[in-house]
C-alpha cells in the first residue's frame, strides 16, 4: 500500500491566558452572588447553595493550572460568564475558519507546501460555528485552495480520526495531499457556572499536513505506520445543544445544551480502553510497547495519562516519553494530542516510533503509530 507521512503540523494559540486563580475569584463571585440572592430558598431547603470552587482542587484533580481562551473578560464577568465576541457579518471570515488560516499557514510552512499542492480540506473539531456551508469550504476558499472540504466531528478524536481518514485519500488516489484542521473553541460550549468542569476546557487550532511519502518534500516527516480507530457509545460525556432545540422552547438555555460528564465514570471507563488500544495498534504494527519512544496522549486529565502510561509500560513514565501540555493548555479537546505532538517532536532521530492517541466523548478512541523519517 502506499506509503503516507504527517509532513507537518501547526498550531494557533489564542492571545489570552486565563490562571485558575482568576477562573476560580470569577466562579466564587457568581456563586456568592447566587447564594445572596437566594438565601431564602436555600434556608428552606428549596434551593441547593453553589459551593465554593478552588484553585488547589483543580491542580490536584487534573493537572491545569491555566487555560488559553479567544476573549477572557466576558468569561470573567460573574455577571456574564461568557466570553464576549461579536458576531461577524456573511462577508467577513468566520472566526472558527480565521484560526484554522492561522494554524493551517504553519503547517504549511513545515510541510515546505502551498495552498496549490492541497486537494482536501478536513476540518474535524468537537464543534462547528454554524451547520452549512462546511468550514472546511470557507478555509478551503480563504487559503485558496483548489478541490474540496468537508467536516467531521468525532469529539475529542477528530483529530485522529481525521488523520485516518487523510491518509485513506492519499493511498486510495483521491488527494495528493490533505489538510486536516482541529479549530476547537471549547469556550463556547462550557458552561463556567459550572464547579464540576469550569475549569476542564481551553481553546487551540491544530493543523495537519497528510501526503503521500513518495513526493513529500519536509524535513519534519512522520512515516503513518498503523492506525485504529473504535467507538463504543456513552452518554457519560454528552452535550444536547443541536437544531432541533426550537422544536421544544422548555429545553432552551438549559444545562444539557453545554458539555457535561461522569468525570469519575469516564476516567475509570476510558483509561483500560486507551491503554488496551494502544497496546493493540502497536502489536498489529508488528512491534512492541517498549519500542515507542513517545507517546503524545490526548490531553485531558494528567493522572489519566499517568495511568494509561503504568498500563502500557509497567512503570511511570518518564515526561520525555509522554509530555505534558494540558497544564497551560487544558483540555483543547481533539487538538490536546497534536498539540503535544506538534511540540514535542523536533529531538526525535529518523526511525524513532511514536504513537498519537485520542480519547473522548462518543465514546471514541484513535490511535495512530508513526515513524520519524
Ligand atoms: N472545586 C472544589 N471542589 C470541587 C470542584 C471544584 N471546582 N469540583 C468538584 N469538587 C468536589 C466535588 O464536589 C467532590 O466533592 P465530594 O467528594 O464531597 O463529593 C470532590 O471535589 C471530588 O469531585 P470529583 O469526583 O468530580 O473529582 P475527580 O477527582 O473525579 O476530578 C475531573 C474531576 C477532573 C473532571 C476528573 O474526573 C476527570 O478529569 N475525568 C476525566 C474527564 C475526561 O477526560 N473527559 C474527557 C472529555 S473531553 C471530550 O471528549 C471532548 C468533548 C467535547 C468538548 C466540548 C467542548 C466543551
């Protein structure tokens, strides 16, 4: 079969960074201001008090210690908690496809490649801005590109997912190279009233150069070795926000229509899933765990991967073996893995194997082992 390469990858970072400090004055000011208000009914019994959030909790229980957002002071207004971004007009550049531009730009720029050597357009992300048309199409048009997009969503593994599915265009003929766009503005569906998971989320762009080996011409080349890909479905991540809303008025504005998780039931239920995945990509791959040099895992919670790691190796893993992003990152949903792989790439030595691994909401579960070139 033909031989694909990740040639290069890219990132956007959002301009403002958000501490859990200041995450945590906002939440408590909303939740004092809550508890005044309805003192009444708490006294009754009537109402549930909103209990004081912390910085040191959010430390201790995931690993982040800040977050990168697209606007911050709305997110920080107790009276708002919601970051405040106008809405642009038909003609302008939407902002979901302004950051895959910037993303994808350098990706580009790595794979040594330009808008013409591009056939396919993936944008594959938790969340599109708008139903139709695609984003894919107007990144397509904004970078000028000649063929066609389309998006997918597979939740937190769009990305892997989106890797695999670049890679079955390539070797099928369908694309000479593709462009895979993680534009994840997770801010836009947390609810930061929230004291369960205000704090889970950030926002990044991931982009993903996918070519055929033969013909790539970048220094940065990973050789796709072996892919799997699994889903298995859970309601214990879920998000109803969706078209069909209207049809119901009661529904609208409600806590359902934002994300929320078992958090407790997903970290017990995913973990033996990611490690048992990995463990079995890499063996189809004909090789052995012990052989991976690194592994960038998504990037939600840092004793979650701390576990899948003891899973897979028997031991800790060493933080040069599976970096960390998430603890100024958070979790950027299906960017996290290519965040870390994008940054954590440049030492590898040609032959050196990596695995990139997703795991989220469906549930679902990507794997993709790559070999530096
Ligand atoms: N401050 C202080 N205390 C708190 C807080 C807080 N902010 N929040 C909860 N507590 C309290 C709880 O009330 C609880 O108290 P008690 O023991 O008295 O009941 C105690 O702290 C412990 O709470 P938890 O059991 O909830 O805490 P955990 O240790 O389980 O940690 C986590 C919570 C961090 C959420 C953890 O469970 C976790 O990370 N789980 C895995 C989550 C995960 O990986 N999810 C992946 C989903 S992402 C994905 O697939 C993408 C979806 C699409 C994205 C859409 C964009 C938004």
């Amino acid at each position: 079969m033909k031989q694909v390469v990740i040639s290069g990858t890219g990132l956007f970072t959002p301009p403002h960074s958000i501490s859990n400090d200041e995450l945590v004055t906002a939440f408590n000011a909303y939740a004092e201001k809550f508890n005044a208000a309805n003192a009444e009914a708490i006294a009754a019994g009537e109402v549930a008090a909103i209990e004081p959030s912390s910085s040191a909790f959010i430390e201790k229980a995931s690993g982040i210690k800040s977050r990168y957002v697209m606007e911050k002071t709305g997110i920080l207004d107790p009276e708002r908690m919601v970051a405040r971004i106008p809405e642009r007009g038909d003609d302008e550049l939407s902002l979901q496809a302004e950051i895959c531009v910037a993303a994808a730009r350098d990706a580009l720029a790595r794979a040594g490649r330009s808008a013409a050597d591009i056939d396919m357009v993936l944008v594959a992300c938790s969340n599109m801005q708008r139903a139709y048309p695609a984003m894919a199409v107007e990144v397509q048009q904004a970078l000028g590109i000649d063929g066609f997009g389309f998006d997918m969503n597979v939740a937190c593994s769009s990305a892997t997912f989106g890797i695999q599915t670049a890679a079955s265009a390539v070797q099928s003929g369908q694309a000479r190279a593709v462009l895979v766009l993680n534009p994840e503005i997770t801010s836009g569906h947390l609810n930061f009233r929230d004291r369960d998971s205000h704090f889970i989320f950030g926002d990044a762009c991931t982009a993903i150069v996918v070519e055929a080996a033969d013909t790539a011409v970048s220094e940065h080349q990973f050789e796709i070795v072996e892919s799997k890909l699994k889903t298995s479905f859970s309601n214990n991540i879920r998000n109803n926000f969706g078209f069909l809303n209207r049809f119901d008025e009661t529904g609208v504005g409600k806590p359902d229509k934002l994300f929320r998780q078992q958090g407790r039931k997903v970290f017990k239920e995913v973990c033996p899933m990611a490690a048992e995945m990995i463990a079995a990509t890499v063996a189809s791959a004909g090789l052995k765990v012990e052989q991976v040099r690194r592994f960038w895992l998504h990037q939600a919670n840092l004793s979650m991967n701390q576990l899948i790691a003891r899973m897979l190796l028997g031991r800790e893993a060493e933080p040069d073996e599976a970096p960390v992003i998430l603890d100024t990152y958070a979790n950027t949903s299906s960017a996290g893995s290519i965040i870390a792989f994008h940054k954590y790439q440049d030492d590898l030595k040609a032959g050196d194997l990596g695995v990139i691994c997703s795991f989220g909401a469906g549930y679902s579960i990507g794997c993709v082992v790559v070999r530096k070139r």
